[in-house]
C-alpha cells in the first residue's frame, strides 16, 4: 500500500510535532536504513545546519514558524545514536557533502560533525561517489523503517507498506551500499569536502 499526505497538512502547527512524531518512529526502529543523495540525513545534521534545513521548509511551505523547538526536536531525536539499542545504515550521495546549506561555517561544522560521528558503533555510514557505477537507476532519497519505506517530495510526504514493494527497496539499498565507500575511503571524502568548505 501506498500513502501520502500534504506537507501543508502534515505541518499545520509547525515543524515541532512532526519532529516529535519522527522521534517516535526513530525510537520504535531497530535497524532503519536510509539514502540521502543531495543533503545530509537528518538524524546526523548538526543544530547550524537544520536550523537552515527547516526555516527553509517554513518560508516554502508558508507553514507555522517554530523553527527553534523544531530543531530542538530534531537534536532530540539523535539520541537514538547513542543508547545502543539501535543501528542506522546510512549512504549519503557525495552531492551531499557539496549542497549549500548556510554557507561555509555551516557547511564546515556539519563535515566535522560526519567524521566525528561515522565510527558510531549505531552507525554504517557511507559515502556514494559522483562517479560511482551502480546496478539501478539513480532515483530520489529514501528513508526505510521495519515496515515501511518513506519519502519526502516537494509537495507531501509518502509512505509505501507493501511487502513486495519494500522488498525492492531493500534491493536497491544493497545496490546503492555495494557501491558506497566506507571507512577510511569515506573519510577521505568527507576530508575533500571540508577542506572545499573551509576555502569557500
């Protein structure tokens, strides 16, 4: 089954009770996966770089302006890196390293913040190069929980429960992992991508 439901609608109070929602998917979630080609996953974000993630939600979407106990919410919700009951495998795009979110400093923090974090005992995090051949097409960034996977288009958000359906997402996660670099690979990527920001 397939499911979506309009940001206006999803965030008719503002950004913090739909942060406080994830949280509870995030805490319910044993082992989650997720692809974010073009900015950095949420759970990962530093304070500086969600703060500009969701004021630019506010102003797109005309919705409440919460955006401080939104990304209060947000830090919340990363606690699940660090109570040892969870694990994430993350593949982050190498365009994610590059999009322009606040600026240098920004930008700089939230790479220091990658190289801190990617050896997480909760955490596989990889690194999918430009130039990296993968066997499926290239498609948006997906978010996968035990019993559903999840996507955020411009204009809703959509859920899909089916399990032949999820069984084809897990596929094209293994795809994408194979091609991904890890360890010290990735943080020699995330390295070029701070030393870029540090020059910018």
């Amino acid at each position: 089954m397939t499911s979506s439901t309009p940001w206006q609608q999803r965030l008719s109070t503002g950004t913090e009770d739909i942060q406080d929602e994830v949280i509870g998917w995030y805490q319910r979630t044993r082992h989650g996966k997720a692809y974010v080609p073009n900015m950095v996953w949420g759970t990962l974000q530093t304070e500086a770089y969600a703060t500009v993630i969701l004021r630019r939600v506010v102003d797109f979407l005309g919705v409440p302006d919460d955006v401080p106990a939104g990304v209060a919410k947000r830090m919340e919700r990363q606690q699940v890196l660090y109570d040892g009951e969870h694990r994430y495998d993350v593949v982050l795009g190498e365009q994610a390293l590059y999009t322009n979110v606040g600026g240098g400093e920004v930008m700089c923090g939230q790479m220091e913040r990658l190289l801190r974090d990617m050896d997480l005992p909760s955490l596989g995090l990889g690194i999918l190069p430009a130039t990296a051949e993968f066997g499926i097409v290239p498609m948006p960034g997906f978010n996968m929980r035990e019993d559903r996977a999840v996507y955020e288009l411009v204009s809703c958000g959509v859920d899909i429960t089916d399990a032949g359906e999820l069984a084809l997402h897990h596929k094209a996660f293994d795809a994408l992992s194979g091609a991904a670099h890890y360890g010290d690979s990735a943080r020699r990527l995330i390295d070029k991508a701070l030393a870029f920001w540090r020059d910018a």
